[in-house]
C-alpha cells in the first residue's frame, strides 16, 4: 500500500538517485511523520530502490573519471551528498585500490592542461595523495626542464 510519505519519496527516486540521510532529511523538511519516513524508507530499501552503496559508487567513479577529483575530495564530496563518513572512506578506497599513477595519468594529464600555476599543489589540492602523482609530477617537470634546456639559445 503506497503512502503518500512513500509516494513522494518515489518522485524524488524518479528524478535521480538519493542517500538514504538525504531522502531522509529532504522527506522530513516536507513535514512528513518521522515514522511514515522511517516506513518508507525500509520498503524502498527492500525494494533495491534505495542502495547508498550503489550510489555511491556511481558518484565516486564520476567524481574520479569526469571531474578529476582524488580519493579526499572524492570522500568529502560524497559526505556532503549524504553518505556516512565511513561509506565514503570505503567507497574512495575501494576506487582506488586497484588503480597506480599510470591507470591516473589521463585524469592527471587533463588537470596539468588546466594549471596555471605549480601541478604538485594543484593535484593535492584535488584531492590526490603524493604518492599517486608523485612519479608524473617528477616527469613533467623532467621534460619541462628539458624542453627549456633545448630552446635555450646561447651568446
């Protein structure tokens, strides 16, 4: 039997996919009963409507892949859509695992196509961890010196 409590939170599902605190507090802020939430929220879960994990996964390999974000941004990022701080710690190292700098090079080639200033600060504020950039900073700055190096010309 459909609620109207349930009903609404499907209109929101129909839009784009939710957390579960999210739905949550966007149902409460429409001043449904506390308890109709928590009913419609366990038959959305039970129904595989409702997979914080499977969002998150989602918007975690977006956040990577599409917008260039390293595992901190990722994990703050998705904190602030409405994932726990632990699904978002799991979820950014579960991103991460199996990738080296290399599988990360075409994210961090299209970060140094856009940096103005020093590639090191800009990758760490992104969100990337040293040793994930550490090796392609080395090179680009190697073939950067040795580019000056070539087009110098001397008295």
């Amino acid at each position: 039997m459909a609620t109207p409590t349930f009903d609404k939170a499907l209109d929101f599902l129909a839009r784009r996919p939710h957390f579960e605190a999210e739905l949550r507090r966007k149902l409460a802020d429409r001043d449904f009963a506390a308890a109709d939430i928590e009913v419609a929220i366990a038959r959305l879960c039970e129904l595989g409507y409702l997979d914080d994990a499977a969002w998150g996964r989602r918007l975690a390999h977006r956040y990577l892949w599409e917008k260039g974000y390293g595992r901190r941004l990722i994990g703050h990022k998705l904190r602030q859509a409405g994932a726990g701080a632990e699904l978002s710690r799991a979820l950014a190292a579960e991103l991460f695992a199996d990738l080296d700098g290399a599988d990360l090079e075409p994210v961090f080639e299209r970060l140094a196509a856009r940096c103005r200033g020093d590639l090191y600060a800009a990758l760490v504020r992104r969100g990337f961890l040293p040793e994930e950039f550490a090796d392609f900073v080395r090179r680009r700055r190697q073939e950067r010196a040795h580019y000056k190096s070539s087009t110098m010309m001397f008295p």
